[in-house]
C-alpha cells in the first residue's frame, strides 16, 4: 500500500517539461541596416586583433587586413572586401547579443559607453562618449529594429 501511495504521489508531482525551442531575437534585426550601419562602426572601433579581432570572444567581428573567415595566403586576400560570408557571420555576431534587454541595458552599447555618461568599464576603453554619439544610436537603432539604410 505504501509503494502504490508513494508512487501515485510521484506521478501527481510530475510536470511535463517542454523543450520548445526559444524564438531568435536576431530575426527582428534588418541585416541590410546591420551592414550599412552597424557593421562599419563594428570594423572601425572593435576589430583590432587584441580586442574582437581574434576568433573565440563573445562579440567577433571580420574585417579586411585583420580577421579573416580563411586564413589568406596573400596581402591581397588579407585585404580584399569582406565575403558574403564574412557579412553575415558580423551579423549573426551582434545579433547574438540581441536579447529581449532594454537597449539601454544591452551589452554592444552599454559596455563600450564611457562610465561618466552610465557605461561598463571596458577593456579596450570607452567607443562612445555619450548616448547621443552617432555610432551609439545606429547601433541602438538597428538593436530596436529600426533605422534605415544610410
């Protein structure tokens, strides 16, 4: 008797666990603005090789005469535009940091933001002075999923 209770108290105890996939915050991001916006702010200001130029750190991003998607064989290949390929995995870079935050709160904008104007300390020092730097908008603009390729 006390193993049917014991096992009829562990069914009712049971809940179903779902495995559902969670949606990609990334597909409300326009990757056109991304490139035309975001990217080239990404490859001016956080491609050095000793920062998000090296494969492996949370935010990697590509650009011509740094980190490539192959290794080149030449100066002309090392330099050459990005690939296709190059574009879209920057994309997908950023985009992984999309999460459903406020804007204000989100990583690519907050960390590199100066701390006298509410940012993170950040190790390769501060990218945008304050909230109203044109690189910080385009950035928090396309992370809303607006702005317009300029």
């Amino acid at each position: 008797m006390l193993a049917i209770a014991i096992a009829l108290a562990l069914v009712c105890a049971c809940t179903t666990v779902s495995n559902d996939r969670a949606s990609d915050p990334g597909q409300a991001l326009s990757e056109p603005v991304f490139r035309c916006n975001v990217e080239p702010v990404l490859i001016r200001q956080c491609s050095y090789t000793a920062c998000h130029g090296i494969a492996g750190t949370a935010l990697r991003v590509f650009s011509p005469g740094k980190l490539r998607a192959v290794v080149p064989k030449t100066l002309d290949e090392a330099i050459a535009p990005l690939s296709e390929t190059e574009h879209h995995a920057n994309f997908e870079s950023a985009a992984a940091f999309s999460f459903e935050i406020p804007i204000a709160d989100n990583a690519l904008v907050h960390k590199p933001l100066a701390q006298a104007a509410g940012g993170f300390a950040h190790l390769g020092g501060a990218i945008f002075t304050t909230t109203q730097d044109a690189q910080y908008a385009a950035i928090a603009k396309w992370l809303a999923g607006e702005g317009v390729c300029q």
